[in-house]
C-alpha cells in the first residue's frame, strides 16, 4: 500500500487530488498496465474507498465522489491523507440474469451491449434487478433487446424513466 498527502481540489465540479508519479508508477507495477485507468482501494484520512485513478488534462487524478468526502470528514482544500493500492477485484458489471438468458438467442444484441459503457452495463441490470414482477422483468428486457438492436431507437432512455412496480 502506497501512502501520500495532497491537497483536495476541484477540477471543474469535481473534488480531487492529483496522484505522485512515485505511487503511480507502484500502481501501474501492480495492475500490469501501460495505459488506461487503474482500479485503486485505499482509506482517505482513514475511511476506506474503491474508485479508480485515471489521466485527465495531463494527470493522474483520484477522483473524490461526495460519499469519500463526506466519510473523511475533508472539504475542499483540506489536505487529504490517502493510502492506496491496485484493486485486482472485477470492476465488470454483472448481467441481469434475465437479460442474459436473452443474449442467448440475441447475439446482435448481446454484442451491441458489450459496447456500452460498464456504467451504462450497470445501469441497465440493476433497473431490471429492481423490478419485482415478472413480467415486468420480460416486458423491459424486450424494450433492451429493440434498444441494442436499433429496432426501437428511444426504448432504453424510455425504460430508464419508467416508473418501477
């Protein structure tokens, strides 16, 4: 585990400390990767959290979301402890279980949704995970399947502000 102290900034509407060379170069050893954001665990001013380090404007960044700075106790401008190291766990979204029996006999959609986002990915399983009625469960899957395959252009933003059961 890494350690080092930084000053919390904003950089545009979001709360961040920019990540030394020494601890990132240590990260990238651990993840194995040359390029591309690293999955980090650490403790900010000794409150655990799971985010990732990513290179934005020239930088590596540890992005500091409302819930890290709100358990640290830490504003903006505060110098922020942070200890930190690669996170080898998955960060990779799990299908919706009825979703995923659709991608069986739906290869262009099920290829269609291995494009999304994993935010978008996520988005999508844990709204249909919300649905308590079966059919429900179908009908929306159905909605996805036309979505991904471009059968119905607005069905997944429309599924998204459809009111759960």
């Amino acid at each position: 585990m890494q350690s080092f102290s930084a000053p919390i900034f904003k950089l545009g509407i979001n709360p961040c400390v920019d990540v030394p060379e020494a601890v990132l170069k240590s990260l990238r050893q651990q993840s194995g990767k040359a390029t591309g954001h690293i999955p980090v665990r650490g403790a900010l001013n000794g409150k655990e959290f799971i985010q990732t380090v990513v290179k934005y404007k020239g930088e590596w960044r540890l992005y500091i979301n409302g819930q890290m700075l709100k358990a640290s106790g830490l504003e903006v401008g505060d110098e922020a402890k942070v200890n930190i190291e690669f996170d080898p766990i998955s960060r990779k979204p799990l299908v919706n279980p009825s979703l995923a029996a659709a991608f069986q006999t739906n290869k262009a959609a099920r290829d269609a949704f291995a494009l999304l986002s994993p935010s978008r990915q996520h988005e999508v399983s844990r709204y249909l995970g919300s649905l308590q009625k079966e059919d429900s469960v179908n009908r929306n899957v159905e909605r996805v399947l036309k979505h991904l395959t471009g059968e119905q252009t607005d069905a997944l933003h429309a599924l998204m502000r459809t009111k759960r059961d």
